[in-house]
C-alpha cells in the first residue's frame, strides 16, 4: 500500500435508534443509523402494517354518509 493516499481508519460505534451499540472499525468515528439488524422487520420475522387503504375505500369513509343520504331521500 502507497502511504499517505488511505484514509484514518478508526474504532467506530454505530449506534441504532432502537439503542442498540455495534462496535467496528471505519473511517467515521460514530455513526447513527435508524434501522439495525436487531430493529429490521426481515430480521426480527415481525412484520409491520404500513399499507394504506385504497383511494375508493378513502371515498367511501369520506362520502360515506352522504352518498347514503342521497339514496333514502329517493
């Protein structure tokens, strides 16, 4: 290895938001992540309900009501 064109590599903490502290070597001396292998869905096997309902089922708890009115005035 040439001298002087490497990057310090230093002892490193990466520090997820669930709290847990990995210890390594980087050329960063802390680093903060959101999601580890200890708070990640795929690795937990627990899996998270993110999707929304679709844009009709939002009308129809929208306009629910109102479009029930219509109809029993008739």
């Amino acid at each position: 290895m040439k001298k002087g064109i490497h990057p310090e590599y230093f002892d490193t903490t990466i520090t997820c938001a669930c709290g847990n502290v990995i210890k390594t070597r980087s050329t960063k001396k802390d680093i903060r992540i959101e999601v580890c292998s200890a708070c990640h869905p795929f690795y937990t096997g627990e899996q998270r309900f993110t999707a929304k309902a679709g844009k009709a089922e939002l009308f129809r708890r929208k306009y629910g009501d109102y479009l029930n009115k219509d109809k029993k005035k008739k």
